[in-house]
C-alpha cells in the first residue's frame, strides 16, 4: 500500500493527472508546510478531497499514546498499513524540541540489552512511514516548533540506508530542518557510514558503542563480529575528513558490566583521536535483560574519569522510564488490538 508521505512530488503529479498543474504544488505545500490532511485542503475540489482521502490514505494509526515527565515526552505506539508496530517518541526541553523516530520495524542487530533487539526483526519502514512520523510530532508540538530529529528510534537506520536518507532529504528539503539538526544513531555498520559520508547533506552521526573493548562488545553489540572496533573507528574517521561534523558516541551505562576504570580508559582511548562527544546514558531497564543501569555514583565516577582525560562528556537525562520510553518497552507490554488495513481505510 502507498501511503502519502512516501509519493515524491513526480509522483503526486502522475496521481493528479488531468488536473490543473498548480493542484501538485497546492497539495505538496498542505501535506508539507501546512501539515494537514487533504480533506482540510479547502483550496481543492471537494471531490479530489475525497478521491485523496481514499488513494493516499496515512501510513500510521495510534494504538497507544503515553505521556510522561509532567507531559515533557509523549511516545506513541503505531500500527503500519500490515499491522507491525513502531514507537515514536517526542521529547520537550525549554529550548527546544526533539522528535526520535523509528526506521524499521523490530531490529536484526540482536544487542541483547534493547528491548527491540530482544524483538527481533520484522521489515524496513518506507520513506514515508519514517516521515509521517515527524509530520506527526511536528502537528503535536504546536505552536512550537521541532527542532531536532534523531533517529534513534525502532531499528538501524544504516541497515534501511535508502528509506532512511530518502526521508532524510524530506526532512531537510520539505519540512525544513536543517542537516545540523538530524542525527543518525548506528551500532556501527561499516558501509552505511561510509554512504553516509559520500551523501550530500552533512547530517551528524551517532555511534553506539556501548564498549571499547572487542571481545566485550562481540557480545554486546553482536554486529562488531563483522565491524570491530579498528574498522569502525576508521569509518568514523572518513567520516570526519568528509563531513567536518561532529561525532557523538552513545553508552548504555550498565551496572558492573561497562562502567568500571578499565572501560573508561579505553573509552577515552577510542574517543579522543575522533575527537568524539560521548553521551552516557543509564541503561533504561528491560524485562529482557538482567543488568540494570548503572547507579548515579557509578555514573560520576565514569564520567569524571574520561573528564580526566580530557573526553568531551555528558550525562543524557533518562527521559519517560515510567512510560517504557526505551526503544521497543512500549511495544512490548501494551496489549493491542489492531484493525486490519482495510477496514481503518473504510473509516
């Protein structure tokens, strides 16, 4: 089923064959500046209203909705055309607003401490399942405006790299964020970094490293089996050399397993040549896994040693646990029924 953010506007005028040319850019600017549905496109036809309604129906339903740190992030459970699921989450910070989207449905990477990676892998998102989820966030967050999109969600973004970067250049292009303000999050897909590098919008990146060690990180992030950690960091050196971006690494901080002295020097060790931003991140806990986030002493330990050595650090706030905010919780326990595809189109 093509749903209507994944039609490029080549497309939409095929779709509108027959009508005058100026329906195109008056349906691509309601879809895209105005954020609407086009049955509130009054500018049209109210036949051609219907007629859309019925041929570029929405990529997402809403199965779940929850809301946590006094309403500051909302994540939304959705169901797709073919009834998987995927998580969105929309973060509120007094300066500025951050939409998390999902780019696959599940995840093959098999990292044994992600709720989603406990999931296993259902398919790729299409470009326009990827949008709509910002379209969606940005309609929630008025009058404010999304600031940032990461995608950091459902899935590897690299391993969907032509869906991803489609929606990407949508982002950029049409719904107006600039490149500086999109991040893709990867466990360290070598080649994808790679594209990622050759593509023609500087977006940031963000590696999930979880561990500087290689045999720890064979058994935490299963995909350094294939791209260990000298492969991968000198991906992220040509990355660097083309973009001129910064790069971030994310650690799960997890409870005597990642955040003892030993991991922060060779953290440290694999940072500092990048000149990489670390993010430490408590482990948000899952039923799926049986080590809990490090505790806060813990945390200020690590994070004071790689302060040590001269390591550009933060400590990200752990944002919605109460709501299952971590990628795929939500998914998990939330019991749903979902409506077949052809009957949400009858309604």
């Amino acid at each position: 089923m093509t749903t209507r953010y994944d039609l490029s506007r080549a497309d939409l005028a095929d779709l509108l064959d027959g009508e005058p040319r100026y329906r195109v850019d008056q349906l691509w600017q309601g879809l895209y500046t105005r954020l609407a549905d086009p049955t509130d496109l009054t500018e049209l036809p109210l036949a051609l209203r219907s007629t859309l309604a019925d041929l570029i129906p929405p990529a997402l339903t809403a199965v779940a909705e929850t809301r946590s740190d006094a309403g500051d992030t909302i994540k939304w459970l959705w169901a797709l055309p073919d009834g998987k699921l995927v998580e969105t989450v929309l973060m509120h910070y007094r300066d500025r607003l951050t939409v998390c989207v999902s780019s696959q449905a599940g995840c093959a990477m098999g990292c044994g401490f992600c709720a989603t990676g406990q999931a296993g892998f259902e398919r790729h998102l299409t470009t326009g399942e990827i949008v709509e989820q910002v379209v969606r966030a940005m309609q929630r967050s008025r009058p404010r405006r999304v600031a940032n999109v990461v995608f950091m969600g459902m899935g590897e973004p690299l391993a969907n790299f032509d869906n991803t970067w489609t929606a990407v250049q949508r982002i950029h292009d049409d719904l107006g964020l600039g490149a500086r303000h999109i991040t893709l999050s990867t466990v360290g897909i070598v080649p994808g970094i790679d594209r990622l590098a050759a593509a023609d919008l500087p977006v940031n990146l963000a590696v999930s490293l979880h561990s500087a060690d290689d045999a720890k990180r064979d058994e935490l992030v299963p995909v350094n089996r294939r791209y260990p950690l000298h492969a991968l960091a000198a991906a992220c050196h040509r990355y660097l050399r083309a973009t001129r971006r910064r790069l971030s690494l994310e650690w799960a901080m997890m409870d005597q397993v990642n955040d003892n002295a030993v991991d922060s020097e060779q953290l440290a060790d694999f940072a500092l040549p990048l000149r990489a931003h670390v993010n430490l991140i408590p482990l948000n806990p899952t039923p799926g896994w049986p080590t809990a986030g490090s505790p806060p002493e813990r945390v200020r330990a690590f994070r004071a040693a790689l302060l040590a050595r001269g390591v550009n650090v933060t400590v990200r706030v752990n944002r919605g646990t109460e709501i299952d905010a971590a990628c795929g919780q939500l998914r998990a326990r939330v019991p749903v029924a979902v409506p077949s595809p052809a009957r949400r189109l009858q309604h």
